[in-house]
C-alpha cells in the first residue's frame, strides 16, 4: 500500500480546535449558568402595591410594607389607587400590581384554586360593624329596611360583606328593602354629618384611623354615631367558613369624655390577607412574609394577631395557596436547591439546548456516515490488491509439467505483506465490529491456503518426476 493508498485521518491542528472548543464550551457554561441564576433570582427594581380608601386600614397596612419594602431591600416602591379587594384582585390580575390586599368574601371560592392567585399571609382580622347615626332610631341590623345604608363600593371587600350580612336578616339591595349607597369612608363621614346616611355596614381593621375619626364627632355634645353587631353572629359563621365571631371591646375606638362603642359588641370577622401573583418572584415574596412577620414591624403598626400567634395565624386560613416564597419561608426546611421561578424560568432555555446539541449530534452522525458511504473504504485497494494477486494464481499451476513454484512463492509473499500492511492500519475495534476487516482477513487466508496447495502440489510433483528420472537412469 503506497502513501496515497492510505485512508484519510484527522488533522493533528484539526484535533487541536476540537479541543479547545470543548474546552472553552466547558468553561462557558458554569459562567453562563451564574449568570442565568443572578438574573432569575435577581429582586425586581419596582414593586407596585395596592391600597384601599382613603382612612382604612388597607392603606396603613399596604403603605407600612412598601416603605419597609423601599428600607429593606433598597428598592422602588409605587402605590397604586384602588377602591377595595375587588379591585385589588383586578389589577392583580391585569399585572399592575404585585401586592393586595383581599377578604376572602370578595373572592369566588370556586375559583380559588384555578386562579393565577397566591397567598402570601393573612395579616389581621377585619371587623364587620353597623355604624348608625344616633337619631336614626335603627337599634339592630333588622331595622335597616327603608334607611339610608352605605354598603361600600361596589368593588370593595365591604360590599361583598354586607350582602351577606343584609342576607342573614333577610333584606335584598336588588328588592329595595333598603336606600343603597356606595360609599367609601370619607362619604360616610360627610353622610354621618349631614344626616343624608343612616347607617353604614363596614368590614374594617379595628386599628383603622377612619373609624377614629368618626367616633370622634359628636352632636350637642354627644357621640354622632352608635355601634351595633350582627346578629346571631355563630349562626353565620356555620353557613360561611371564612367567617369567625369577635367581640369589640367598650371604648375600642373613642374612650373619653365618652366611650364608643359604649358596650361590648358581639360580630363577625373575616382575615384581611395579602395575596401575590403566581409568577412574582420567589425570593421577594420570601422577604415580603419575612417582613409582615417581624415583631418589630407588626408592632410598629398594630398586626396584634401575627404579634401574639405569629406563623399559625399567618399561614393558615388563606383563601389562595401560598405562594412558593412563603412556604419557603414557613417550611425552610423543604426550601429547594433551585429557586422554583428560576427552575421554571429556565426550563424553556434547557429544552433548547438539550434540542440543539442531540439535533448537532445526529448531524455530525448523518455527515460522518455520509462522507464515509462516498469515501472509498480504506480497506478497498487492498482488496483489489488481493483480487489481482488471486487472479495471477490462478494462471499458475495449470499444467502437469509447469513448475510455478517461484512465481507461487512470491505471490504468497505479497498476500502476506498485505495483510501485515492492513493489520498496521486496522485498531482492535475494526477487527471487531467492521464487517469489511473481518472478510478482508478471511479472504487473505483463503488465498494463501490455496497457493500454498498449489504450491505444495508443485513440489511434490518436482520430487516425483525428479525420482522417476533417477530410476530410468539406473
């Protein structure tokens, strides 16, 4: 086989680039790696909360966490208008906010677990209270037929509470049983002072400055309003699980020169709760409960309950499963070792790649095996080789009287130099698994084992004939 016989092989500065291409590659993706994980589980620059009306405690509480939000975590704060939970969970849903506040009453439980919706932490209890005007003559909540009520605005968590109130003594807005307005807390107060409002149904933070204000005006020296709760507040909670009684104290919200309420007052309550986006990020909803759960901030701002009962109170009871960055917080313990957002974030990139390299694999196979199928096989001249040695034996030995040993013993020659020729080119794999080197072997000892017999044949002719001339001459 001659320097031009010999099968093509990789370049040693061909070999040299594949190296270092892999080489780099294997560097790239832990840099690459780092900086996916920095971004995905980078905090946002703006956070965007939503608030209630003007005096309620929506408000305070919304104002306090984002102002913690902006000192702790040193980022942008925006606060966003709204009228109530109906609002709050609209502009959750549209993206316009990151945080809100919600009762559970507003919300369709049905929907519940198919929303988009999660929790983060129910912060307090809010306190569902007949506020009446103290000539109004209304002594229970079945006296509200034919009074002027507020019952919230239309897209406030208030609204949807006092329907179920209305409904457990047995009065309809849609009916007339009552004159409606929509009020928010401000209007309630001008109502209240005006005479234009009898009454109004509100579900509102004991802590919150509104009702402070209101029990604060007075009227020829006395209180403007009165305060009254549901009646037969247990009944209720049985047909609404979201519900819980509580009793407001005498004087919880004016206690001198007069207390207001002037007695104990038995109601119902629902847990205001903070509620997120699925797809807001892990590690801020993670420092957001942290925060709503610190002693010093709950402290700072009245949460008595997280306070005094702490993450029971916190996690429990939620209307919307939590989201996964407080129940990190909750459960540390089942904290993954990836970031769920970033694992989710990524899963789209990781399914490219794993998609780029097999579909680079199978055409570097498909070249390879193509150019190898229109490459002549390495093993092809010498098979051609070996036929011609195989055709030139054949026309040898044909005779009786021939002696082609010479020539036979050279041709054994050459086919046994071939072979040694290809077994240099040819690695243990080969001889395994390619068809082509174990026929090629086959074929060489096929050849030699049929010009040795010629070649046996030959001689033994040769000493026969020589024998039978040393008989005739004796």
């Amino acid at each position: 086989m001659t320097a031009h016989d010999q099968p093509p092989t990789a370049s040693p500065r061909s070999s040299l680039r594949l190296r270092i291409a892999i080489f780099c590659l294997l560097v790239a993706i832990p840099v690459v790696a780092r900086q996916l994980w920095l971004h995905w589980t980078a905090l946002p620059t703006v956070v965007r909360i939503a608030t209630g009306s003007a005096g309620g405690r929506y408000r305070e509480v919304s104002e306090a966490l984002g102002h913690a939000l902006e000192e702790r975590l040193q980022l942008n704060v925006e606060f966003v208008e709204s009228r109530g939970s109906l609002t709050n969970l609209s502009l959750l849903r549209e993206r316009k906010v990151d945080f809100a506040l919600v009762q559970p009453e507003a919300v369709d439980l049905s929907l519940s677990k198919s929303t988009p919706f999660r929790s983060v932490a129910s912060v307090y209890s809010e306190v569902v209270q007949l506020l009446v005007r103290h000539d109004s003559g209304i002594q229970s909540a079945f006296d509200l037929k034919g009074h002027a009520v507020s019952v919230g605005p239309h897209e406030s968590g208030d609204n949807a509470t006092a329907a179920i109130v209305l409904e457990h003594v047995g009065l309809s807005i849609e009916d007339g049983d009552i004159a409606a307005r929509y009020f928010d807390y401000e209007q309630i107060q001008a109502g209240f002072r005006d005479g234009s409002l009898d009454a109004a149904l509100v579900t509102v933070g004991l802590d919150a400055e509104f009702l402070q204000k209101l029990a604060a005006l007075t009227e020829d020296g006395k209180p403007l309003i009165r305060v009254l709760g549901v009646p037969y507040p247990e009944a209720l909670t049985l047909k609404n699980l979201s519900l819980s009684t509580h009793e407001i104290p005498t004087a919880a919200f004016y206690a001198a020169p007069f207390a207001v309420p002037a007695k104990p007052v038995n109601t119902i309550a629902v847990r205001a709760q903070l509620v997120t986006h699925s797809d807001v990020s892990v590690n801020l909803v993670e420092e957001t409960t942290r925060i709503l759960t610190d002693l010093r901030f709950d402290r700072d701002i009245g949460l008595r309950e997280l306070m005094s009962d702490g993450l029971p109170f916190a996690r429990t009871h939620t209307v919307f499963p939590l989201h996964d960055g407080a129940s990190q917080f909750y459960d540390p313990d089942l904290k993954p070792l990836l970031p769920s957002d970033f694992v989710e974030a990524t899963e789209g990139l990781r399914s490219f790649v794993v998609s780029i390299l097999v579909a680079g694999w199978l055409a570097i196979r498909w070249w390879r095996q193509t150019r190898e199928r229109q490459q002549e096989h390495r093993l092809d001249r010498c098979i051609q080789s070996l036929l011609d040695i195989e055709r030139r034996q054949m026309d040898l030995d044909q005779t009786d009287a021939s002696n082609d040993s010479e020539a036979l013993q050279l041709l054994l020659d050459e086919v046994t130099k071939l072979r040694q020729e290809a077994l240099r080119e040819l690695t243990a794999h080969d001889l395994n698994d390619d068809p082509a080197a174990t026929a090629f072997i086959g074929m060489c000892h096929a050849l030699s084992d049929k010009i040795n017999a010629k070649l046996t044949r030959q001689r033994f002719d040769a000493r026969l004939r020589q024998l039978i001339e040393q008989s005739a001459g004796n």
